[in-house]
C-alpha cells in the first residue's frame, strides 16, 4: 500500500461549528491523512468565501454536490479517499449515499441519520458497495475504554448484571437556542435533528459505549423523554431502562441541563465477579473492584500483564496502543485521533482491493450507527406510551 497521504473532504464545518476544529486536527494528527477540499455551508457563497480562509490551502466547493462531481474527474491522486461529514443531521444520509456511489469512504458524526428508514438504506448500500463507513462516536478512542473492552468482553467480571452507562452536561439549563447560538438552535429543531434532542447527541454517546464495551445487545426499553426548559420542542433529559439479551438489566441516560456538569460520560458495569468504573473526564484510568480486595486502578501505559487480575498474555496490539508515556496525559483530541488511525487503515487495505474489517472493534460502523437511530426510535415509541415497555427491533 502507498504511504502517500490520504485525501480528506469535509461537508460542513462552518464558523461557530465546534466539532470541525476536533475532526480536522484529527485528520491531521498522524501526517498520514490530510484535508484538500471542503464544501462547508449549505450557503454556496460562504462556503467558497469560508474555504478560502481555512488554516491551510484547500479547495472549497459551493455545495457537497458539486465536490463529490467534481470528484470524478479528478487525476487518481488528487481523488478524495473519504470524506467527514459534521453537518446537523437532516444533512448526513444524502452526502453519504452520494459519497458512496461516488466510491468514496465515508466518515459521519453521530447520530448517523434522521431515521430508521435511512439508517437502513446506509447499511443496504455500504453492504452493497463494500465501502468503509465510520460512524464518530470518539470515546471509543480512549484507549482505557479498549482496556475496559477487553476486560469486560474476556469475562474477568463474570457475567454481567447490571450497566449504568450516562452522559450529563448542563449547557442547555436555559432556553439557549433563543439567543442566537447556532450550535443550540439546530439541536432543538425537529427538522435538522430528528426524534430526539438529548438521546441523539448524547444518549447515543451512552448507548455506543454500553455496547462496544460489554458486547451485550438490548432487547426491550422503558424509556422517558422529557422537556425540562418550558417552551423546548424536544427532549434535554433522557432516561431509558434496559432488558439485556443476557437477561441483565442497563440504564442509558442523558442529561442537559445540570448545571455546573460539562462532558460527563461515564458507565459502571456490574459483573457476578466484580465491577468496572470509566469516567471520560478522567480518560487516563479505570477502576476495577473485586470483592475483599483494594480497588485497583489501570492507568493508560502502566499495565501489567499477569498483575493478578489481568492475564500474561494479553493482547500485544492493545498494550502497544498508547502513543506517549503515562503522566503524559491522552486526551480528546488523541481519542478522535485514534479512531481515524483505524478507519485509514481499513481505507487503504479497502483501495488496494483488499480484505478490510470495518467490524466495529476499532471505530463504529455504520451498523452501530443504525442501532442508535433504532434505539432513538424505540424510546420515543415507548415514552409516548407512558414508558411502557417497547421491544427493540432485530436486525
């Protein structure tokens, strides 16, 4: 496979958007990928206006259309090998089928769509293409939730009983979207953002991390979704109690609008042997607790292998992950980073006409983008029934 770097486009990213500036440094955190071309705002004008005064030289198109068009005739090493779409929401199934036809990978904010009926069409057609198609739930790229992965799914908690996985900020405690502030509006517009406010930028978050790290599946949901701030169109706190298809029992929760909390993802996972404890805002370590025994603490970097509790043999790729020593501090921007480093992986193997996994081991697919649409769907389905119990669809 050529070291060349790879070619990136980005679809939306305007001013005021905050989630750009994390994907594009991202993009760029390897030397191994770069951005080339952009159609940033669905306002031609201020997209090539906005392109032009990007950080670097790139080329800006006035809509995603013309750059996927233009795509195609492009000499072969100038071609965009995929793009990054950080659009609202109403704006990620159109690019990215387009993309795909285009032969073009596609990497995707969450949540992945508008609705089920998209969210399959996205897996019909990446299936069908055989296209490498990312989903960006970043805290999978923390290399402690890998380790938690590993541990969880390896059975040294035993069998799973109960998970609380959460997200609580408190950025939307007011009516925000009232003030001007473009990053609230398009989240409390039912139009750009879909069926649920909260559960879908959040929530979402909540649920992806319940599911990569214990492998465990959901199978019927209780769910409330509620409009704390009077006057909001959809939900800024959520609540979904959970039946696992082990027969353990989940809570996924989202919270807005606590005020003084910022980006507080965590989950504790409740083994027959012992518990697990994450927080992102403290990315570095996990806890693990055994009965009559001192909690230990895994920091990212100092893990040692045949500790007692962890095997001699683990696996040599996780232990090799880490890119700077423990005490220096990983991050956000190193998380996203690593998921990135894993979807060009899985693009080149995919250009050279190779096998490539896309398996949801090392980033989220476009499948597990699917069931967080479906997870959405059922909640609502279930809180317009008084929290009645909804079974959650198979697929």
């Amino acid at each position: 496979m050529t070291n060349k770097p790879l070619n990136v486009g980005v679809i939306g990213g305007s001013k005021g958007a905050f989630i750009i500036h994390a994907q594009q440094r991202a993009v760029h955190f390897d030397g191994t990928r770069r951005v080339v071309a952009a159609a940033l705002s669905s306002n031609s004008k201020l997209a090539v206006e906005q392109a032009a005064e990007w950080p670097f030289p790139i080329k800006g198109y006035a809509s995603y259309d013309e750059m996927i068009a233009a795509n195609r005739t492009l000499p072969e090493d100038q071609k965009l090998d995929y793009i990054v779409i950080v659009t609202p929401n109403n704006v990620h199934y159109d690019p990215a089928v387009k993309a795909m036809k285009a032969g073009i990978a596609v990497f995707c904010e969450k949540p992945l769509c508008l609705n089920l009926k998209e969210a399959n069409d996205l897996v019909k057609t990446a299936r069908k293409l055989n296209v490498p198609f990312g989903v960006a739930h970043t805290y999978l790229g923390y290399w402690t939730s890998r380790l938690s992965r590993y541990i969880v799914r390896s059975g040294f908690l035993g069998e799973i009983r109960w998970v609380d996985s959460y997200y609580v900020q408190g950025w939307l405690a007011t009516k925000l979207e009232t003030t001007g502030h473009r990053q609230a509006a398009w989240r409390a517009d039912p139009k750009r953002t879909g069926v649920s406010n909260c559960g879908g930028d959040i929530g979402t978050h909540a649920l992806m991390q319940l599911r990569y790290v214990t492998g465990l599946e959901l199978t019927d949901v209780s769910a409330h979704l509620e409009k704390m701030v009077a006057g909001r169109r959809l939900d800024d706190h959520f609540t979904a109690y959970c039946k696992l298809n082990n027969g353990g029992r989940a809570l996924v929760r989202a919270s807005q609008i606590c005020i003084g909390q910022k980006n507080g993802l965590g989950i504790i996972i409740a083994g027959a042997k012992g518990t697990l404890e994450w927080k992102q805002e403290e990315p570095e370590q996990l806890t693990i607790y055994l009965p009559n025994q001192p909690d230990r603490i895994y920091w990212r970097g100092a893990v040692t292998p045949g500790d007692g509790f962890l095997p001699q043999n683990m696996p040599a790729d996780l232990l090799a992950e880490p890119t700077i020593p423990v005490g220096h501090p990983e991050g956000f921007h190193d998380a996203f980073a690593r998921l990135h480093r894993c979807f060009e992986n899985d693009v080149r193997r995919w250009k050279a006409r190779k096998k490539f996994n896309c398996d949801g081991s090392k980033y989220a697919n476009v499948e597990d983008g699917r069931m967080g649409i479906a997870f959405l769907e059922t909640c609502v389905k279930s809180g317009m029934s008084n929290a009645k119990w909804a079974k959650f669809p198979r697929f």
